[in-house]
C-alpha cells in the first residue's frame, strides 16, 4: 500500500490537510496580494539569480 507525503504551503509552511488540495488552501488562506508577491520574489530570483 503507497502513501502520500504530506503537501506543504510554501507560503505559511503548514502542512495542507488531507481532505484539502493545495489550490484550495492557497486562495481560501491567503490575500491574492500575498500569492503574487512570492509569485514575483520566486520569478526574480530565477531570473536574476538572488535568493529567495
């Protein structure tokens, strides 16, 4: 029998409940101004080689 690893939000670092799927946690927990700031910050330092 497999298991799943625990998903994590990469925002709160909280692990998402089982009965709950990433996409649900990220717009019912945070501020959409919250997502596409680390949304930005992600793309930058991919871009711009800096650390997130």
């Amino acid at each position: 029998m497999a298991t799943r690893s625990p998903v994590y939000c990469h925002l709160c670092n909280e692990e998402i409940d089982t009965d709950d799927t990433l996409e649900h946690h990220l717009v019912y927990s945070h501020k959409p101004r919250e997502l596409a700031t680390r949304l930005v910050a992600e793309w930058e330092a991919e871009e711009l080689g800096d650390a997130v």
